[in-house]
C-alpha cells in the first residue's frame, strides 16, 4: 500500500512539472513575436477537427500483402525459361546424338573405346536426359556450367577413332609378318645343317628376334582389348619399327650361307683387277693406286678365309670384313673410270677379238 502512494505522487509531481513547463514556454517572448522562425500567424483553428481515428479506416500494418510475383507467376516464368533454354541446347543435343552415333558405329566396328571416353559419353546421355525431361531451370543451368568437362573428353578422342577402326586389319599384317619370318627362320635351319659352317649363333639371334617380336604383338592383342589407342602406338612404334632389324639377321644368315660361292666370286674380281692393271701399266699408264688397292683387297680376302672357317662363326666380323671388300672394290671402280673413261675393269683385248659381256654378281648380302 505504502508502495502505491509513493508512486501515485511520483506520477503527480511529473504531471504537475510537465503543466509547468508548458505554461512558461508558451508565455515566452519569443513566442509572441511575428517573425520568420515563429508558426505563420494564419493557421486555422484545427480546434474544430475530429480527434481520433475516423470509423472504417484500417489501423495498423496489413497481413495479406504479398511482395513479388504470386506462385502462379513463378512457374510461368520457369516455364518461359526452359523453353528458350531448350530452344538454345537444340544444337548441341543434336551434335551429341551424332557424336553418340558416330562412337557407337566405330565401337560396333571392333574399337574398344577407352574408359574416359566411354565415362564422357555416359555423362553426355545424362545431360540430354536432363535437357530433355527436367522442368526446373536450375538443373539446365547446371547442364550448361557442367558439360564442357564431357565434351572436351569427346574433342580429344574423336579424331583418334579412325586409325583405331583399323587396328584389327594392322594386327593381321603383323600376324602374317610373323608367319612370313617363320617360314624363312625354318627354311635357314635347314639349309644351316648342309653347310660347314658353324652359324649356330646366327641362328639363335634369329631365333631371339623373332620371338621378340611375337612377344610385343601379343602384348598388343591384350592391350587392344582395353585400350585400342595405345595397342595402336605400341603396334607402330614397337612392332613395325622393329621389323627392319628382325630381318637383318635373315640377310646375316643368307650371307653366311652364301659365303662360299661369294668368295669365288670375289677370288675371280680380284684376278681379273690384277689383270686390267697391269695391261694399263704396259700402256705407261700410272697404275700406283690400282695396285695399292688390289694388295688391299688381297690381305683382306685373306682375313675374310680366316673368319669364315673360325668356329664359333662370328657373323659380325664376317660383315665386317666384306663391307670392307666392297667398298674397296668400288674405290677400284672409280679410279678406273678416272683413267679410262670405262666403269668396267677388264684385260685389254685386241681389236679383232669378240668382246666378251662381263658381269660381276655380287652375292646377297654383299
């Protein structure tokens, strides 16, 4: 109770003061004077005006206003959007489904399309099902922000399935390259066993090359069957840059089984060099050259005897020794035909005397 009275007079003496206050400030000579910073002397009397709020007008904030549009609205306008999104994607679903179709032709064809291109392409029908199908905007957009990914994968891969549609024709030339060079390793054993020389490690280089070669091409049959396009380089790069060298040692083997008759071949050029030298140095033609190139090729026929009956035979050596031979041989050649205007060297033979055809045959593998 005592606690009410205190604040029943805390409340009065507020009232009381604000009275006050108001009378003093209303009595103010400033007030009173008519001036520019004083209310304009004719104003109307608002005493006569309604106080409150007039019946019928709503107070306080409305509750049914709704900002933008209605829902009705939203989905017209998603709807318009899809529509012009899909009229914008109608190209490139178009070129999709022709890549699609152009991929699947070269699959059908034998082409083991590689994992990326074949994730890329999944990715790919997605998108399309999306475009096609969905009726939200957003997922479009996505679309769009996402399928440059996929169709970079596609833009690498596409110009490689050409020359991968073919690795099944190439993979049959290697096979037939493979059965043509066991015919020959087989011929050569045959032929090895009737000569005397001792060509066993020839043979087995052979041997080795070819079974190198068998060895890469099945690595590319295996590879083939996951990832075309490297079967394709290694078939390339590997196997038919190799196939030179396989066969090398085919011709090391043919000049070996040639040996023989080539150094009766060889045994007749040097006779007849010695020949035609000395009928030009009769004509006092200066022959120094010739016979420093006919001892050369002497002392190494000599050393070529010794390789060739050396066991084991050492068919490097052997080739060594005859390139040598050649080329002195062609040296001889040229020396001539510098002294005598003739590209053949032979005896001199009198005027009445038929000509003979002289032809020189030089072994394979010479």
């Amino acid at each position: 109770m005592l606690n009410t009275k205190k604040s029943l007079v805390l409340k009065t003496e507020l009232i009381t003061g604000f009275f006050v206050s108001l009378l003093m400030l209303m009595a103010s000579p400033v007030l009173a004077q008519d001036n520019a910073y004083g209310p304009p002397a004719n104003i109307p009397d608002m005493s006569s005006f309604p106080s409150g709020v007039p019946s019928g007008v709503p107070t306080g904030m409305p509750t049914n206003i709704k900002m933008g549009p209605s829902e009705d609205q939203l989905q017209q306008i998603n709807k318009q959007k899809l529509t012009q999104m899909r009229k914008g994607l109608a190209g490139f679903v178009k070129q999709m489904l022709n890549i699609k179709n152009t991929v699947n032709g070269y699959e059908k064809k034998g082409v083991v399309l590689p994992e990326e291109l074949k994730a890329a392409m999944i990715k790919i029908d997605a998108y399309i099902n999306t475009i096609n199908t969905s009726e939200d905007a957003t997922e479009l957009e996505a679309v769009i922000d996402n399928f440059s990914e996929a169709t970079d994968v596609v833009q690498t891969w596409l110009p490689k399935l050409p020359k991968l549609v073919q690795l099944p024709k190439i993979i049959k030339q290697a096979e037939k390259e493979i059965a043509k060079v066991d015919l020959a390793y087989n011929k050569d054993v045959k032929q090895m066993s009737k000569t005397k020389v001792d060509a066993a490690s020839v043979l087995a280089d052979f041997k080795t090359a070819i079974d190198n070669q068998k060895a890469l091409l099945n690595e590319v049959k295996t590879l083939a069957k996951t990832d075309s396009d490297a079967a394709f380089d290694k078939l390339t790069d590997d196997f038919f840059s190799n196939i030179d060298n396989m066969w090398e040692n085919e011709k090391v083997i043919q000049m070996t089984l040639n040996i023989k008759k080539g150094m009766t071949q060889m045994t007749a050029e040097i006779n007849l060099a010695e020949k035609t030298t000395a009928a030009l140095k009769k004509k006092k033609v200066n022959t120094a050259e010739l016979e420093a190139l006919i001892k050369k090729s002497k002392v190494e026929f000599e050393n070529l005897k010794k390789l060739v009956n050396a066991k084991p035979f050492n068919a490097d050596a052997v080739m060594d020794s005859v390139d040598i031979l050649m080329e002195t041989r062609q040296t001889y050649t040229d020396k001539l035909e510098d002294l005598t205007g003739n590209t053949e060297f032979k005896p001199e033979l009198t005027a009445t005397a038929p000509t003979p055809s002289i032809k020189i045959n030089v072994p394979t593998g010479f």
